[in-house]
C-alpha cells in the first residue's frame, strides 16, 4: 500500500532532482506542462522515470493532457494497487 505523503514526497524528488529548472515549489494543483513548462517528450519521460520506481507502466494517456500532482498520485496508487491485486 502507498501512502499519499510518500508518492508526493517521491514524486517532488523526482521531478526537483530531474526536471524542476525553475525555482518555484511544485504544490498539488500545480500542472506540470503549464507551471514549470515541461514539454510532451519531458513529460513522458518523467512518467517513465516514475513508472521505474514503482515499477509499473504510466502512459501520457493515463492523464489529462494538462495534469496535476493530485490526477499523477492517483494513477500511480490505482496501477500500483491494480497490480498488487493481479499477483
């Protein structure tokens, strides 16, 4: 099981060690392509990285096209939980 403190926390990491090239903080209702600029290939890039720690697949058509923390924990909980219930 995942708590949400440690998928936000993971997912700021990731995204503040790899891809945060502007100073101001990611926060919840931030969307990440209009905030912080990331492009379509950045993004899922990103997704793969986090998919890598989880282990799971998360696909750009996983979410919206402008999406948020709040939308990315909530895919990343559903696969890791759709998973763990498979196995």
């Amino acid at each position: 099981m995942i708590f949400k403190s440690e998928l936000f926390h993971d997912i700021r990491l990731v995204f503040n060690l790899r891809y945060n090239k502007k100073t101001q903080a990611l926060h919840g209702d931030s969307v990440f392509c209009r905030d912080f600029g990331l492009s379509q290939s950045t993004q899922t890039n990103f997704l793969k990285d986090l998919g890598n720690i989880y282990r799971i697949r998360i696909s750009p058509d996983d979410l919206p096209e402008q999406f948020n923390l709040h939308q990315l924990a909530e895919v990343i909980t559903k696969k890791k939980n759709k998973k763990a219930t498979t196995l």
